[in-house]
C-alpha cells in the first residue's frame, strides 16, 4: 500500500470516529430549539444526519478495500503467472539442451548416418513446437521456415491436442514477410475469420527466417509477452541452420550442433 493511499484511510477513520462521537454528544450540543424547532427534533434530525454520513463514509471506505483487493489479487496472479512461465522455459530450454547433448553424444561414439542426425534434429524441432504450444495453454502452434524473398515454405512442424484437426493453421506466408519486413517482435495476423499469433526468429539463414504460429481462440493472448515464444523459435532457428549448413558443407554434425549450443547460452532476456 502507498503512503498516500495509507494517509487517505487514515482520514477516513479519523472522520468516521468524529462523526460518531458527535452523533453521540449531539444531545449536549443543542440546548434548546431553533426557529420554532423543538429541541428534541432538532437532536434527532442530527443524530440521523450524523449516521447517514457515517453510513457513506463506511461504504466509501468498503468500496476502497475492495478496489485494494482486486488489485492485490492480479498483481498476485500475474506474478504467479510470471512464474509458472518462466519456470516451464526453462524447464522446455533444459530438457532441449540436454537433448542437445545426447545428440553430440550420439554423433561421437557412434557415427550415425546423415539420415538419423535428421531425424532427431527433426525431433527437437518438433518439440519445440510441442513447447510453444504448452506454454500458451495448450493451443495449436505452428513451426514454419519460409524463404522470405519467395514466400516459398520450407518445411513447418505442427501441434495441437485436438485429435480431430488434423489441418495445419492456414497463415498465408505473405503475413509473415510483412512481420519480417517490418521487424516487428510480434503480430497477430488472420485469414478467413481466423485470428492467430505469429511470433518470428531473431535472425535468419539464406533468407530463410523460422516463425511461430499460435492460434488465437480466446483474445486472450494479444498484447503478451513474446520472449518466452522468441527462446523456442530461436532454437529452432539455429538447429534449421545447422541441419542446412551440413547439406551444404557436408561438415560435422558435432561441431554445428557444438556451435548452436553456444548461440543459444543468453537466448532469454
């Protein structure tokens, strides 16, 4: 509670208690009538204008505990909130660096094919987009690279816990360059009366650039904070970079996931 908002109570209680304290002397206060008012009549008009502002002042200050209340439990829940967020990104950003590790692991004391370090680089980036679903409650997400002067998809990783869509979210990749091009951290964006989030990497590869696509069911999300969306498509944008710097320079799948890793270390601010 502010100082000034304390000092405000403070008064209120102080002339609730005068209020009182007249209403009960008010009888020692009139010695006898006024312009033909008796004496007991005007003691009563002031005991019930005494009460009745007593009553007002009561239900002001009511009125001002509840309005503290309210404000307490939102800044209360956003915090929570807050929390439950970062804890579950850092949670998601571990259990990817350490799979991060396996895979350097792998590539080492086994000397997989070009094949299976796809496949599990594909996995990440599957879950990643699993992450980012999770983090916003649940809702279908979309993982999608695009060839930003082509307007051309990559390829695109999607999610949703509703076993009956089957479809990937229809955003048209003309709205995504429009966020790339005006470097924005975030825009919602819509086709067909469908509304959804699109939230795009920091950097991009070849002029291939990863977003993150959050359908937006509730109006719940507009105006939220993108860093915990940025850490996951970040990552996916550096293992995208990886995987197309080993097709084009056939090097060490260690050393580029080795590099990735350090890109990382620093993603969330």
């Amino acid at each position: 509670m502010t100082e000034q908002r304390a000092n405000k109570f403070q008064w209120i209680s102080i002339v609730y208690l005068l209020l009182f304290v007249m209403a009960v002397f008010s009888p020692s206060l009139i010695q006898s009538g006024y312009f033909g008012i008796h004496e007991q009549h005007i003691e009563e008009a002031l005991i019930f204008l005494f009460g009745i502002a007593g009553i007002s002042i009561f239900m002001l200050y009511e009125r001002m505990m509840e309005k503290k209340e309210k404000e307490h439990e939102a800044v209360v829940d956003a915090c929570e909130r807050a929390k439950r967020e970062l804890v579950s990104s850092y949670q998601y950003i571990g259990s990817l660096n350490r799979q991060m590790d396996v895979l350097k692991k792998i590539s080492n004391d086994t000397s997989i094919s070009m094949y299976d370090q796809h496949e599990l680089s594909k996995d990440l980036l599957k879950s990643l987009t699993v992450a980012a679903s999770g983090s916003m409650g649940g809702v279908p997400a979309l993982l999608r690279f695009i060839h930003i002067d082509k307007m051309r998809t990559e390829h695109e990783y999607f999610h949703t816990n509703d076993k009956s869509q089957n479809q990937a979210l229809n955003v048209p990749n003309k709205e995504l360059k429009r966020i790339h091009e005006q470097n924005l951290a975030y825009d919602m964006v819509g086709n067909n009366g469908k509304r959804w989030l699109a939230v795009p990497s920091d950097q991009s590869s070849d002029n291939i650039k990863a977003f993150m696509v959050i359908e937006d069911k509730t109006n719940e999300i507009e105006g939220f904070d993108p860093s915990i969306i940025k850490v996951f498509v970040n990552q996916a944008e550096l293992i995208n970079r990886a995987l197309r710097n080993q097709d084009m320079e056939n090097g060490s799948a260690i050393e580029l996931i080795e590099q990735a890793t350090k890109e990382v270390n620093g993603t969330v601010s």
